[in-house]
C-alpha cells in the first residue's frame, strides 16, 4: 500500500515567470489615520528681559480648549502682553503656579527658547515648539534636547504651504513699522534729540531716512517713513530685493546697491539710519564702518535692527528695553533686540493668530509625529527627533551627527 503524506506537492515555476513576478508592486495595507488627538499644552512665563510676548491670546486658548485640548498657562505669563490671568482662566486654560507641572505637559509652546533649567522640567519624548536663535545655540542646549529624546521645532524656521515662513514675516513688518516710531521719540525734543519731525511739513526740509536692507523690515520701514513724508534712500545688496520693494511700496524712491560713494554720503547726511540686514549664515555683516558713523550729524538716530544677529553697524552694542539707548560720536544708538516686544500686544496677536492653526493641525493629524511627517512645509521647522539632530546645519556647526528626519519616520 502507498504511504500518504501530509507534504504539499511542490509547484515548479518557470525562472521567466518568477522575474515578472518580482517586478510588480506588491499590494500594501493602507495607513489608518488616527482620530482626533488632544493635546495638554503648556505656556510657561517668559523670564528674559527681552521678551515681553506671549504665544497665545485668551480668543485662541477658547478655541482650542473648545476643541478637547488642556492648556496650562504660568500665573502672569500674559502680563507683559496685558491679557490676565482671569482672561485665560475664562477662556478655559487651568492657570499654574508650578513651571515644573507647565513644563510636563504634552507640548510647550514657548516664545523664547527654554534654558536649560526648563528643560529638565520637561518630561521624555515630549514635544516643544520656540525659536531656535542660532546665533546663540550653544551644544549644551542640544544635548540636554537629546537627553530628554525631545522632539524641538523652530517657529523662525517653520514654513507655511507656499514656502513663506509665516512668523518671521509677521515679526518683520510689526518690527519694520515700529522702528520708525522709535526714531521719532528720539528726534524729539522731550528725548532730548534734534527736536526735528519725522517725516516733512510744508516749507521744511523732509527728514532723511537710510535703511539698508531691502527685506520685509526695510520694506515696512521705508512703507512708514515715505508716508510720513521723509526722504527714504535703501541700500541692499540684491537688486532682486530693490526691484520688489520698489514694486511693493508702489511709488519712486531711491534705490541703490552698496558702493564706495553713495552709500558714505547718505550715511553722511542721514537724520535716522535703520539697520536691517540679515546674515545668512549666522551673522549680520558689517556695512556700516566706525568711520562712517563719526562723519554722521549730531543727534542722529541709528537703530540697529539686527543686533540679534551681532549688529550691521560696527558700532553697534546690545541694549535692552529698560536701557534701549547710548551714544558715540554724538549718534543715538537704539539696539535692542526683539523690537517686536516692544508692542507685545500686538505681537502676541500675531503669533497667536500663526500657532492657532498649527494647533489644531497637530490634533486633527492624530499627534504631533503625524502632523510632522503629513506636511513637508512643518517638518523643515524640526531640528530636534526623539534624541536625534535633524538640521544639518546645526548638526555640521557643533560636530554632532545629524540624521535625516525622513528616515526616522515611524
């Protein structure tokens, strides 16, 4: 009799048949997308001196609490703003006396970047959301990110979907606006200045305003200082950038690239001279030399717009908002970092108005690693994954081993 056997008859299968085989795709499980994700998400209270602004409004904390997310917020964090502890408490966040429980929450949203003392509050794998302020990282403070296996992101770096990056813009032209301002306190009588009108009357000369820089903050200088009647002249070195502010202020004023005559000379008789030049790898070039400076009018105002960057006026030196100005060569100095703070109402609006969206994205993508991998446009803000460096230039400015965030997925 046959012996029978359990074994399966092997099945032989042509080599040219099993190539194509091989070569088509084989079917894949579709991700499910996760539901609805709330978040706690803690506001802890800014402590620099520099920084006067909040991240949210108590308008934005209704809706997001509305929403099904918890949000903390430190007692007085939204003072500076002159939005009150009462105000977020009746828009639904719980008000915390604790930074230690703010900082253990789901996702910090902070304006400034956490010390280092913050950052052991904060608990593992939790998620932060600040700026970055490259020119004074240091590697301790990436290392203890990495410690912590923080997932970080850089609102200054974050882009929206058409490639803007949204709270740069915003803080630009609240900080271009506001420069001109600022010059007219100081060309005032009652600020012991030239006693000198920013703008122009009739039958008086028109102030002379020299901005260098033609980006987002020059573009709102010059927009407030033409208004206001004053003769503007913006240096730049790209024509590109000329061209589009001339476009998008819509009037003739004088334009010119960096040279060793015109730019002297109108610095030379600039009553307001507005610094705005942002480095590209860090550091603000010089473009305005010491011996410039001492050629200017006494009593002129220069205001320094990128000292955060280290100054485009070689003169320049850090001041704060308690102590904003001083004086060489008989020249006003104002270069306090952060003008934005100065009007941290309307500051906190904009950023509000910016994050509020992110927010809620972050909840309706199931999280914040989905929100992250589901929009390239808010991934190239993170620089920091679950103990890895993920921007490559940070990484390569430190030493440390940077990992592309697009293989850690998941």
């Amino acid at each position: 009799m046959a012996q029978q056997t359990n074994e399966e008859p092997q099945i032989s299968i042509d080599p040219l048949l099993k190539e194509q085989i091989n070569i088509y795709p084989l079917e894949e499980k579709a991700p499910v997308l996760n539901q609805f994700q709330s978040l706690s998400i803690g506001i802890p209270k800014e402590h620099s001196i520099f920084e006067k602004r909040i991240p949210l409004r108590p308008e934005s904390v209704a809706l997001l609490t509305r929403l099904g997310h918890q949000i903390l917020i430190e007692t007085q964090a939204g003072e500076a703003s002159q939005f009150s502890d009462k105000e977020f408490s009746e828009a639904g966040a719980k008000i915390s006396y604790s930074p230690e429980e703010v900082f253990a929450s789901d996702l910090v949203l902070k304006v400034e970047p956490p010390t280092l003392k913050e950052i052991e509050y904060m608990k593992p794998n939790k998620a932060l959301i600040s700026a970055l302020k490259t020119a004074t990282l240091s590697a301790e403070y990436l290392k203890a990110l990495q410690k912590k296996k923080i997932t970080a992101a850089a609102y200054e770096l974050i882009e929206d979907k058409v490639g803007g990056i949204p709270v740069m813009r915003a803080m630009s032209e609240i900080a271009g606006s506001t420069v001109m301002l600022i010059a007219a306190e100081y060309l005032s009588t009652q600020h012991a200045g030239r006693g000198i009108i920013l703008g122009g009357v009739t039958g008086v000369p028109p102030t002379r305003v020299v901005i260098i820089g033609a980006g987002t903050v020059g573009e709102y200088a010059a927009r407030t200082a033409s208004g206001l009647g004053a003769e503007v002249k913006v240096f730049d070195q790209h024509i590109y950038k000329l061209r589009r502010l001339k476009y998008a202020i819509g009037h003739e004023i004088y334009t010119s690239t960096f040279d060793e005559f015109s730019l002297p000379e109108a610095i030379k008789r600039a009553d307001v001279v507005i610094g705005a030049v942002r480095g590209e790898k860090g550091r603000s070039p010089i473009i305005i030399t010491e011996e410039m400076v001492s050629q200017m009018k006494a009593g002129a105002i220069i205001i320094d717009v990128s000292i955060d960057q280290g100054g485009c006026i070689e003169t320049s030196e850090l001041t704060t908002l308690q102590d904003p100005i001083f004086r060489k060569y008989d020249v006003v100095h104002y270069c306090v970092p952060n003008i934005a703070s100065r009007v941290a109402q309307t500051s906190s609006t904009a950023l509000s108005n910016i994050f509020t969206p992110f927010l809620r994205g972050i909840g309706i993508c199931g999280g914040f690693d989905e929100m992250i991998f589901q929009n390239q446009w808010f991934l190239r803000g993170i620089y920091a994954y679950k103990g890895h460096i993920t921007n490559h230039h940070i990484a390569h400015k430190f030493g440390i081993t940077g990992k592309d965030l697009n293989l850690l997925k998941w």
